[in-house]
C-alpha cells in the first residue's frame, strides 16, 4: 500500500481506528469511507486456490454503482497477480448529480 498523504492521515487513522473496533460481524461498506481514503483501504482478498484456477482467463467486473472506483480497483488489484489475461470493469449506473 502506498503511504497515505499527509493531508488524510488523520481520517485515515479514524477510519482505521472505527475499523479495528467494529464488531466482527458488522459489515464494512466502502461508501461510509471518504472519498479520498479509500484507495488506502482494500475490502476485497483473493481465494489463493480459486483465483490460481483464473489463470489465462477475461474477468468482467460488475458493479451496480459508480463512485469512487475503488471496488473495481480493489477486486482488479486482488486478482492481478494470478495471471489473468484481462480484467474489464462494467457499472450498471453512475450517481445523479
């Protein structure tokens, strides 16, 4: 991960702080993280076993919203290192302004 700006290490350490609090069973959305924060967060891991079966092959990423990026970003980067011969991304909406 790169080292976080230091311009938004303050709400980078609040958000991680409320994180590593949260109750295990609480389900973490990346749209109550800041904008600016989230490439710093990655809420996404790849199967080691399932993702090496994706070797060689075309992914299509579908998301039903576009914000920030970040979840297309993050499921690309947790399965780059497997070998995928390419890796689209698709958005079903993007927010009204």
């Amino acid at each position: 991960m790169a080292e976080v700006e230091a311009r938004w290490r303050r709400d980078y350490k609040a958000q991680l702080n409320q994180l590593q609090k949260a109750n295990p069973d609480h389900i973490f959305e990346m749209k109550h993280v800041k904008l600016p924060i989230r490439p710093y967060f990655t809420p996404l891991v790849a199967n080691e076993v399932a993702a090496a079966e994706l070797a060689g092959a075309n992914i299509l990423f579908v998301d039903d919203i576009l914000g920030s990026g970040a979840s297309l970003r993050a499921a690309a980067r947790a399965l780059q290192p497997y070998g995928l011969a390419a890796m689209m991304g698709l958005t079903l909406m993007s927010p009204l302004s």
